[in-house]
C-alpha cells in the first residue's frame, strides 16, 4: 500500500492513463500549496498545451478514500474526473495572465482576508499586509465567480512591485471593493437557526416558536460576508460595528469562530477571559487547524469606534512568543549539545 508521498507519485506517473485523448498530451505537476495557518496541502496540476491556467487538484481527501479502502484505479478515476471538469478554463480567466500586469486592470477586483499573524509568519513575509493587534489582513484578486464560489489570486510582494505601489494603496483598494464585491452581513444566531431548520422542512411558524427572539444585549450576531468566505475581515468595519454597537445600546466583545465570521455579542454577556476560554474551547475541537484565526476575544468600543484585544495585550503576546521561541531554542540546544565522554 502506498504512503502519501508515494501516492502523491503515482497519480503524476499514471494519471494521464485516466484522462480522455485530448488531454493525453498535457504536462502534469505535483504543486506544494502553503494554505492558512502554515498548512501545505499537495495538489496536482495538469496543464494543457497553450492554456495560461491550469486548476490544482488538492490530493489530500483522495488519499484518505484510498486508505480507507477505496480501489486505486477507482480513487484514480475520481482524480481524472475532477481535473476534467475544472480543465475548461472560465472566460473570466482565460486571459488572468494578461490582467495581472496591469494595475489599472486588477484595482477594482483587490478584496481582503485576515489571517492569525504568529501563525503565518512564512506566508507573511511574502506577501503585502497590514497588521491588525494579532492578525494580519491579506489581499486577493478576484479573478472570476460561479457556483463552486469566487476564485481569487493572493497579491504577493513580487506583484506589488510589478505595479509599482505601496500597501497602504492596495489596503485602502480593499478596504473599498471588498465591501462592495463581498456585501457584509449580520445575522442573529436566531435567524441562522431559523434559516437552517427552514431549509430542512421545518415550518416557519414553529421554528420561530423554537427559536424565538431574546434581547439584542443576550443575543449572538454573526458576521461575515455575501459568500461565507473569508467573512471574517469584515469585522475591520468599524461603521458595521457602530450600527450594531447603536442598536444593542452597549459595546462589543468579538468571538473569531474562523476565518470566515466572526461572533459579536454585548459587553453584558460575560468577561473578556470568560469568553475567551470558549473561543479556545471550540478551536480545540470543533474548528479546522487551517481555519481557526485567534483564541483571543477582541473588544469593540462605541464611543472611540476602535477594535483592540479584550482579553490580553499585544504587549503580553510578544512576551509569550518570545518566552515560546527561547524555551524551543533551549530545548533544541540541548538536543544537539555534544556529550563528552570521560
């Protein structure tokens, strides 16, 4: 039986043996994607003559239906499959190439997402950001929608001296479009469950009996964006912030749920570190690696209309990381201190 990286060879070897005719000619590539939060995920690439963008195929969940038992012709055939449905390039792609060397022609396409800053220490240095207390807000091209969702391409440093302008340039593009392209929305976790029992066949009527309103300052709001995706940075929009801060009467605490929303309640609903313990609580066991943001709580004030953490300092957090990167030197010290025999 094959272990990853073998398999990982396999399906560049063989899997031309898998596609039609037509694209028995391609070149085919394993690619080392760096995800979110330092995870690097293997996708293979197969790149028809004379095309500019070829899909990466992540080999990742194919490898499990493998290991679990799955035939390997059979799991090949699935890999094929997908590749061929993702080979015809979208008209909004065919020329991306083109595009991504003219400013002028990607400003208005710029949208932000937000990462944890400590860890994507690799990812960042990469790439145009701007730090945010203990997250780092990144910046992509929409490159095309449809139904599978909104492909993007991540602006790297590289890119940014291409076109000749500075962060501060592109974070204020994004800070513009990704409003517009991205519509922020702020839901109850009431009208979520509504929502989610409706689509199921429950009868409005008795999921509003189920799920009946509470006071604004002891309800969950979630927020995020029109696609779900990346919806997290919208909690930097501090005039969202303020309607909602107006309307329950109280600052807000925010919960970083994932990478995609986050939660807003009341300053009514608990301590900072109470809180905080619950956000640490469901990364730990309910949230992806690649997706988890922060374990920290962040306070929204509604009088000054600023963000900062609530349940530390930034202060205190490059203490601890610092304490974090000695003890691992330390620790490596002594794993490779030389022992000297008598």
């Amino acid at each position: 039986m094959f272990n990853f990286e073998d398999f990982c060879d396999y399906v560049q070897m063989s899997i031309k043996d898998h596609l039609p005719v037509e694209q028995q000619d391609a070149k085919v590539t394993i690619n080392n994607v760096m995800k979110n939060n330092g995870l690097t995920l293997h996708g293979v690439v197969v790149h028809p003559e004379g095309q500019c963008v070829a899909p990466t195929i992540y080999l990742e969940g194919f490898f499990k239906q493998y290991e679990g038992g799955a035939d390997l012709d059979s799991v090949m055939d699935k890999i094929a499959g997908t590749i061929s449905e993702h080979l015809n390039t979208p008209e909004e792609f065919s020329d991306v190439a083109q595009m991504y060397s003219n400013y002028d022609a990607v400003k208005d396409k710029i949208v932000m997402a937000v990462v944890n800053t400590a860890k994507n220490r690799e990812l960042l240095s990469q790439v145009p950001h701007t730090e945010r207390e203990d997250l780092s807000l990144i910046y992509k091209v929409v490159v095309g929608t449809g139904a599978d969702g909104i492909g993007s391409i991540t602006i790297r440093n590289e890119h940014m001296e291409q076109w000749g302008v500075t962060v501060d340039e592109i974070h204020e593009m994004a800070m513009k479009n990704t409003k517009e392209i991205l519509p922020v929305t702020v839901q109850t976790m009431t009208e979520v469950m509504r929502e989610m029992f409706g689509s199921d066949g429950m009868p409005e009527e008795m999921a509003a009996m189920m799920f009946s309103d509470m006071p604004l300052n002891q309800q969950m709001f979630i927020i995020s964006n029109k696609s779900k995706v990346n919806g997290a940075a919208s909690m930097f929009y501090e005039d969202t912030l303020s309607e909602l801060a107006d309307k329950i009467g109280t600052s807000l605490y925010i919960l970083p749920s994932s990478v995609h929303e986050v939660i807003a309640v009341s300053t009514d609903m608990g301590t900072p570190e109470a809180l905080a313990g619950m956000v640490r609580e469901v990364n730990g066991g309910q949230v992806a690696p690649e997706e988890q943001l922060s374990d920290h709580v962040y306070k929204f004030d509604a009088k000054a209309k600023i963000i900062s953490l609530a349940d530390t300092t930034m202060e205190q957090l490059k203490v601890s990381e610092s304490n974090v990167n000695y003890e691992a030197t330390q620790a490596a010290g002594e794993v490779n201190r030389p022992r000297h025999r008598r």
